[in-house]
C-alpha cells in the first residue's frame, strides 16, 4: 500500500491535466475504432483539488445512473459523448472503486449474454403458460 501524503488544502499534483489528455486520446481511439477503455482513479495519487479539477472539467451529462446491486454505484456521463465516471461504494459509503470508462455505454450497464438467454427462455415460459390458461 503506497504511503499517505498529507497534502495542503487546496494543493494539485497536475494529475487532472494528465488524466485528461489520456481521456482526449481515448475518445478518439473510441471514435474511430470502437476501442474502449477505463481510467482507474482509485489507484492514483490525486489529491482532492486534483480530483475536483477533473470533475469540474469533464462536467455532467445528461444520464445519471444509481445502481444498488451489491453496493451503490453512481454512474454519469460527462460531458462527452462516450466519457463516462464510475463510482462505486463499499462499506460505510467509502469509494471502493472510482474510474473513468471510455466507451459508448458503461461496462456495468451491459447485459450478459447469458442473462439475455435466460431471461429469452423466461419470457418465452411465461408468454406460452399464459396462453395455455
């Protein structure tokens, strides 16, 4: 576990800028091949001006999503197309897992294959035990 640097309030490490050049290179590697990414937040040595920096920067979307599977999530895209911010809690509301996903939808929010074939022989049980009532 890397050591703990205590930090003057208010004091960034330019960690925002660097973030954000990535994000620009990913967006574009999404654009032009589909190719997806994520920026894990958690494991970087941002201080909190760092961080707000970068959420201010990005800015919010229109999509908002809060999943409470396992934990609570907060999901939102930011105000690119494709630029999402993943949050996840842990115990007592502590972020567990924070990233940055480059892609058109947030992996989280995709369904299984295997749960849409299950859910295709359910709905197709129900449809037929309905029919035969």
């Amino acid at each position: 576990m890397p050591p703990v640097v205590t930090e003057p309030a208010g004091s960034r490490r330019g960690l925002a800028e660097s973030v954000l050049r990535e994000i620009v290179e990913r967006l574009a590697l999404l654009a032009a091949s589909g190719e997806t990414a994520a920026i894990d937040l958690h494991s970087l040595p941002m201080t909190p001006a760092d961080r707000g920096e970068l959420e201010r920067r990005l800015g919010r979307g229109e999509v908002t999503v809060k999943l409470d599977v396992g934990g609570t999530s907060e999901l939102w895209e930011t105000g690119y197309s494709g630029v999402w911010w993943v949050r996840h809690l842990g115990a007592a509301d502590r972020v567990a897992v924070e990233r940055i996903e480059i892609a058109a939808i947030p992996e989280i929010l995709v369904a299984h294959d295997e749960d849409i074939a299950a859910a295709a022989v359910r709905a197709r049980e129900e449809v037929e035990a309905h029919v035969s009532a």
